[in-house]
C-alpha cells in the first residue's frame, strides 16, 4: 500500500487546540500542505492556529468547536466534517489523564476520561471506517493510543484501560477493513511535554517525557506509511522489547515507586 500523501488533502486532528494536536497540525500544514479540520473544545484557541497556518503556511483550515465527552455534540461535529465527503485523513488525538491514586478519581472525573478517550473514539472511528469502506476512497485514520497501554502505569491506572481498550479494538479491527486504499494504525508515545503533562504532579517526570515536536513528528510518519502499531522513540521501542521479557509485575512495580515519589514530593511542595 502506497504513502499517504496529504499536499491539499483535508485532514481532521482532534484535541488541535493545544500539546500533540496542536503541533501535529503545524507539522502537517507547514511540512505537508495539508488542509486542516481543527476540532476541539477551546473555540478562541482554535481560531488563533487556524488564522495562523493560513497565513503562515498557505492552507486552507476549518475549525469544528465540540466536547467530545457529550455524545450529541460529537455526531453534530461528523455530521459536518463528513457532509463535502472530501475528508482524506483523521488524527484523533484527543485525550484527557489523571495524575493520582484513583481512589482520590472521582465518579464525575472518570466518566469524563471515559467518554473522551473510549467512546468518542470509537464513534468517531465507527463513522470513519464506514465511510471509507462505503466510499472506497483513499485515506487513513491514526488513532492515538499510549504506551500506557502497553505496560500500565499504577496512578494513571484509568487512564492505562482506557488506553488498552483503544489499542485492543483498532488492533482488531483493522482486519476487518475491505478497503485496499484505506489505513487504521494506532500511535503509542509515551509521556509527551504538552499541557497535559504540565501540572506540578509531573515535575519529576519531566526528565522521561518526550518532546512534542518529536513526538508529533513521529505520529505524522507512523500516519503516513500506514503502520499497524507504532511506538515512538529507539529508547522506548528498545525498552519496550526488554520489558516484554520481564514479568508484567516487576515493571509495574518499578514504575509504581518511581509514580508514587513523584506525587509525594509534587503534595510536599503544596503544603
């Protein structure tokens, strides 16, 4: 299966108002000439990168203001992006974490992290696929999963299964997919220096964290040559690797104390 090639190709990047999103969308407008749907919640965010990239890279770029927690205001949002049938890629990228021990996660905070990471997904990627495989047109979706997926991460033990929920269902699914022109990879970074990761929680894991520009970089070459799975980074494929070869236990163990003193020391420094 040939590259995708996105010179004056629309592509929707969800979650585009800040961190991987944010930068995908400069890369693929700058680098690639790509025309940009810019889908998030933060309208004023939203409309300063689209007057941005058309200025500064010459393309052309719409922006899809919607949660995409709320069900409805997700259908709204496919209902217009799909409405020309001139859409030609999808980066859904949109996510939110938590930081914390999950007992301290709250009934509300979770539902959130659920209909965020899982069910919009999974709507969006529903509507996605049907599309492309009614249509048989050309096109790709990258759906970004995480590392945690992988090797769950104790503190963000929510946010792990939603993660390997994602990775377990597109993994699945793309063979179930009859259109030869049509791609589903899924991206797994891991921490990634965005707004996400900013917060006083994550100070003492800033060392492990991935810069954005790489990170989006990356994602943008797993998207284009159509990988199945794609993890970022020869450190983290390489740790990776090893870390298959040990039980699930120890490295969730380890990874635990290194989570557990990072919280500690982030509450020393509010009190």
């Amino acid at each position: 299966m040939s590259k995708l090639q996105f010179k004056d190709k629309w592509i929707l990047i969800t979650g585009a108002s800040s961190g991987l999103g944010e930068e995908m969308a400069r890369q693929l407008a700058h680098q690639h000439k790509a025309n940009l749907v810019l889908l998030a919640r933060r309208k004023e965010k939203l409309d300063q990168l689209k007057t941005e990239l058309e200025k500064e890279a010459d393309v052309s770029v719409k922006v899809v203001v919607a949660d995409l927690s709320d069900l409805n205001e997700v259908d709204k949002a496919l209902d217009e992006i799909l409405s020309d049938g001139q859409l030609y890629g999808a980066i859904l990228n949109a996510g939110v974490t938590y930081f914390g021990r999950h007992v301290d996660l709250t009934w509300e905070q979770f539902q959130i992290m659920l209909q965020t990471n899982v069910v919009s997904v999974v709507r969006m990627t529903n509507r996605l696929v049907n599309h492309f495989e009614t249509s048989g047109n050309e096109g790709g979706v990258l759906i970004v999963s995480s590392m945690a997926a992988l090797f769950p991460v104790p503190y963000q033990s929510a946010y792990s299964g939603t993660k390997a929920f994602i990775l377990s269902f597109a993994t699945a699914l793309t063979h179930e997919i009859k259109n030869p022109r049509f791609s589903l990879s899924i991206y797994a970074p891991g921490g990634i220096v965005t707004e996400m990761t900013a917060g006083d929680n994550f100070h003492d894991l800033q060392g492990w964290l991935m810069p954005v520009k790489q990170a989006a970089n990356e994602g943008i070459y797993a998207f284009q040559t159509r990988k199945g799975i794609y993890v970022p980074g020869v450190l983290n494929r390489v740790g990776g690797f090893f870390m298959n070869l040990m039980p699930k236990s120890f490295i969730t163990g380890k990874m635990s104390k290194v989570y557990e003193k990072a919280l500690i020391k982030a509450g020393a420094k509010d009190k």
